[in-house]
C-alpha cells in the first residue's frame, strides 16, 4: 500500500513552484476508482504534485525559469546536458559551471524526485525492478530489462491506477495521483544510468548472461497507472523522451510504446499528436459481456468504439497497434473468442499480444494453460492475425504485467503476493490497512518467448499465495 500513512521524505520546498494540483484530474474525466479521498487503504494524507524539475520544462521554458531565478539563461543548457546527455545529477560533476552557483543551481531546478528504496532483479540479473517513494509518500515501481539487442524500461506514469480492472494488482488499490512529468521522465533517466553502469545482463545463457547494449533504447507506459488519464503529462513526458539533448533524452519514438485501457477521446487526441509512438490497446475480451467485467471502462467505451479509435490511431501514425490479451483461464480464453477477436482483427493494422495472466494478490483468476494458449495462437494466426506470446519476464519479483502494487518492503521483502486479502471482480476499492501489494506488469510489448531463470526470489512470496507456481 502507498505511504503507510506517513507523508516520508517530504521535501524541502524552499521557493521551487509546485506543480499544480488541478493537473491530478484526469482531463477525460474518467476515474472509476473514484476520488483520492474515498480510498481508505490508500494513503491517508493529501497527495501533493512535487516540486517542479527542469524535465518538466521544455528548454525554452527552463531558460525562462532560470532567468526568472536570477540565473543566466544558457545555465538551463548547461545543466539540461549533465541531466539529459550526461545522466549527471551530482551538481560537483558539473565543472562547466561556476562552483558558487552549481548547488544553487541544482536545487533550484533538479530537486530529487525519486527516492529508491528497493532494487530487486532476477532472470539472471537481466531484470531489474526498482521501488521509488515520491517527495510525498506515494511508491511507485519501474522496471529495466536488459536484452541482447536493446534495454527496455517499464515505467509508470500515475501512482495506482483509478481504472479497477479486477485482474491487474495496481487496480486493486485506487489512484492516488498522476504523476508528474518530470516523475516519469526520471524513471526512465535513472534507467538509462544504469544501463550505462554496465550491470544489466541480457539473461541469456541461464545465469551471469550475455551482454547488453549499454544504451537504453526502449520505454514501455506499462507500468502502475493508466497513462490516458494523465494525458498532458505523460505527452509531454514522451517529448522530452524524443527531444535530442540539451532539451531531452534523445531516444526515437519509434522504441516507445504508450498502453492504454482504451479511454477513447485520448486515443484520438494521441492521434493527433503526431508522434510516432506505438500504442498498445489493453483489449482482453472481444465481446462486451466479458469485456464489461475484466475491463469497467468498457461499460463506457465498447469494443466497437476502441477499436474505431485504434485504427484511427493506426492510420494516422502508420503504426501498426498492439492488441494486449491477458490470457485467463476459462474466462477469456475460449476456442471461439480467440475466432471472434481474429474477425475483428483480420486485415487491420495490428498484431496480437497475448500476455499469459501474471498472478495477482487474492486474485481467483490463473493463466491458461499452454494447449489452451497455443490453440488460441492458431486460432489467431489461421485468421492472419500477427501474434505473439509475451515473456514472462519479471514475474518472480512481481515486476510482470499486472503485478506492479509498490508495497513497502517492512517484510520480508517487498514482494507480498498471496498476502494481501482476497477479494472479487468489482471490488475496485481497498479499505483493509493491509492490502495491496504488488504488482506491476511489466514487459516487453514485442513479446519474446519466456525464458525464466530463477534466481533465488521466489521463496519471498507468501505461502499459498497463488503466486506461487
Ligand atoms: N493501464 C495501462 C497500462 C498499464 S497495465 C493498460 O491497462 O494498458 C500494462 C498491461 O498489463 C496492460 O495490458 C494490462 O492489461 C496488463 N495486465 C494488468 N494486469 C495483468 C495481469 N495480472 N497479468 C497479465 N497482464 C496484466
Ligand atoms: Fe489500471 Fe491498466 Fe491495471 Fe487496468 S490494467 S487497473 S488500466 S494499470
């Protein structure tokens, strides 16, 4: 659960703006969880927006706020170097820059955003999860994997999650609140530092593993929180992703990938955008009955309508959209849903991603089996539906899709699965003190085929959790 309620690690505010709090609305107005307030396990204690932070800015807005703060304005480029090109955060790094102002400087427009309090990996060290505390209590998870050809991060882009689908743990818990830019931006600089630390192992050859570009490369919106509703945020959280250095990370918007329940004003306004993002569309069911249970949005948007809204996507962008299917034994997984999802599918500009279903706390739901699975793959592909069954990396830390709950490690660890008290579709809202607990789904949208090393996590799960397997 978030923040025990303690507001920890509050910082210092001395004259930095706050970002406003209004922001914490979701501009489609669509919070199923209903308000911050109304969530009793949540975090007692007011979410705050943190301080602001030069990632928050584009470069021309830092060159105004620094001038503003008494500063010259080509200090904005100086520092946004060291932050973006450099990955430098420590202000004595920064030589180019007179040592009377450095910590001035630093502190004004760099505040720490991030606090980490846990780092676990597993698949031989080739996944790595990283719990954070934000400047007011919340916890958030981001997850980094390491590949032979590419490094991925997962990062999440609200604290919990307002949507409430019954299979995902984040939904179990509520929203706190959206994220801010700078919040999701660092995820991803802090991922690219250690990526470039050289730590990260590709997890092939069963163990210490092949190496791994030292450049990170790809950023998924798959971790806590529903990135459409938090849209101006996280759009401009993905420009500073694409903006070259000073202004930002440089990477091609090609390698990331925006997840979305499928709020369906957002996807067409993502549309027009004009950023050649891939989306993935969380679908789960192609008919509404099912859909309606496994996904509550959907009693607001069809399937019809997300879909129009996905082709939209797909036509506008060029991109071919990710159709994500979390794969739900005896539920979703039937010969003639996978036939009625390949109809809707055939001749679109998608391909399939079927996500064997991560096991979630006090969830009654399992993963298919694999004859199960494979027949719906064919099923799919005899459609000519492209398809593809993602890894399963991360699931024994928690840190797969739909695991990510950022529980606070006061355990035995921070991996609580099988802990947290049971409860049934549709109960969105936790009110127990102890619920909760991780989750975080996070993978590769590109779907490689699972190879799990175990590496030593899985006795910090919980007895008889279903967790377990
Ligand atoms: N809110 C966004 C992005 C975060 S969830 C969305 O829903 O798309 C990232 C992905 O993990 C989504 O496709 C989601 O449906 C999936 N997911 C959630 N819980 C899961 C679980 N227990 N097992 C497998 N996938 C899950
Ligand atoms: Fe939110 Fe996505 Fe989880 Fe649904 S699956 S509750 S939208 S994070």
């Amino acid at each position: 659960m978030h923040g025990h309620g303690k507001m920890v690690g509050v910082m210092p505010t001395t004259a930095l703006p706050v970002l406003p709090a209004e922001a914490v609305t979701p501009p489609t107005d669509v919070t199923v969880g209903g308000p911050v307030e109304a969530l009793g396990g949540q975090g007692r204690g007011r979410a705050a927006m943190p301080p602001q932070h030069l990632a928050d800015l584009d470069l021309a807005g830092r060159r105004a706020w620094l001038a503003d703060l008494g500063h010259k304005a080509y200090r904005a480029d100086q520092i946004s170097r060291h932050y973006f090109g450099r990955l430098v955060r420590d202000p004595a790094a920064m030589t180019d820059i007179p040592g009377a102002d450095r910590d001035r400087l630093a502190a004004a427009v760099l505040p720490p955003l991030l606090t980490q309090v846990r780092e676990r990996t597993c698949d031989g060290g080739a996944t790595r999860k990283s719990l954070w505390r934000l400047h007011d209590g919340s916890l958030v998870e981001s997850v980094l994997m390491g590949y032979p050809d590419r490094v991925t991060v997962c990062v999440s882009s609200q604290a919990g999650c307002g949507m409430g689908c019954p299979f995902c743990a984040t939904g179990q818990g509520g929203l706190r609140r959206n994220l801010s830019t700078a919040e999701i931006v660092d995820q991803v600089v802090r991922a690219a530092e250690v990526a470039a630390s050289g730590v990260l192992s590709s997890g092939h050859g069963g163990g210490a593993g092949g190496t791994v570009p030292s450049r990170l490369s790809h950023v998924v919106f798959m971790g806590m929180g529903e990135p459409l509703a938090n849209y101006a945020r996280v759009v401009a959280a993905v420009r500073r992703l694409i903006a070259p250095p000073p202004e930002g990370l440089g990477l091609s918007a090609r390698h990331l990938t925006v997840s979305t329940v499928g709020l369906v004003p957002a996807i067409h306004r993502l549309a027009e955008e004009n950023l050649p993002v891939t989306l993935a569309l969380s679908l789960h069911a192609p008919d509404d009955d099912l859909r309606d249970e496994l996904v509550p949005i959907n009693e607001r948007w069809k399937v019809a309508e997300v879909l129009e809204a996905a082709w939209d996507y797909a036509a506008r962008s060029g991109r071919r959209v990710s159709i994500e299917y979390a794969l739900i034994r005896d539920v979703n997984d039937q010969p003639w849903r996978a036939d009625l999802l390949g109809r809707l599918l055939a001749g679109k500009l998608a391909h399939v991603n079927l996500i064997p279903l991560n096991p979630t706390p006090g969830s009654r739901w399992d993963a298919s089996t694999k004859p199960v699975e494979r027949e719906f793959v064919r099923r799919l592909r005899a459609a000519g539906v492209a398809t593809t069954v993602r890894d399963t990396r991360g699931r024994e830390i928690d840190g797969a899709c739909g695991q990510l709950a950022a529980s606070e490690p006061t355990r035995s660890s921070y991996s609580l699965a099988g802990q947290g008290p049971a409860r049934g579709v549709g109960s969105v809202i936790d009110t127990g003190a102890s619920v909760a607990q991780t989750r975080s789904l996070v993978q590769d949208p590109v779907g490689r085929t699972g190879r799990l090393v175990q590496s030593g996590w899985a006795d910090s799960r919980g007895p008889g959790g279903k967790a377990k397997r």
